[in-house]
C-alpha cells in the first residue's frame, strides 16, 4: 500500500530538491534530496544496512520544517 504523504516544506526553488514530508499514518519523515554518492563520503558512516540510501539536507531545511514533536 502506497503511503500516504504530507508535503512539510522545502527550501528548493524552480521544483528542485531539498523537501521534506511526513507520512500521516506512521509519522515518518522523508527526505527528498541529492544523493550522497562519494565513495569517501560514505565510507565515513557508520551502520550501514542493505538497502539503506543517503541524502544531503540543508540545515535550513530541518529547522525550518521538520516537526518540534
């Protein structure tokens, strides 16, 4: 079942990435933005699971928009 998302903010402009949403059945928060692709990047976290992605986020993004709960 596809989820059920709730557009928070974005910091974009022309329809660009960063933004965030919320899922309104689980509260999770997704992030839409650049993938972090640099091999030395990467290396540099911890935990890494299978099917695990990252993204950049702007600071501004997450103060602006991100749930205070």
């Amino acid at each position: 079942m596809a989820r059920r998302l709730k557009l928070l903010g974005t910091t974009s402009e022309d329809g660009k990435c960063p933004t965030l949403y919320e899922d309104l059945d689980t509260g999770d928060i997704i992030v839409q933005g650049y993938t972090l692709v640099d091999a030395d990047d990467v290396a540099q976290l911890d935990n890494v699971l299978d099917g695990e992605s990252f993204v950049v986020v702007p600071r501004d993004l997450l103060t602006r928009f991100a749930p205070k709960e």
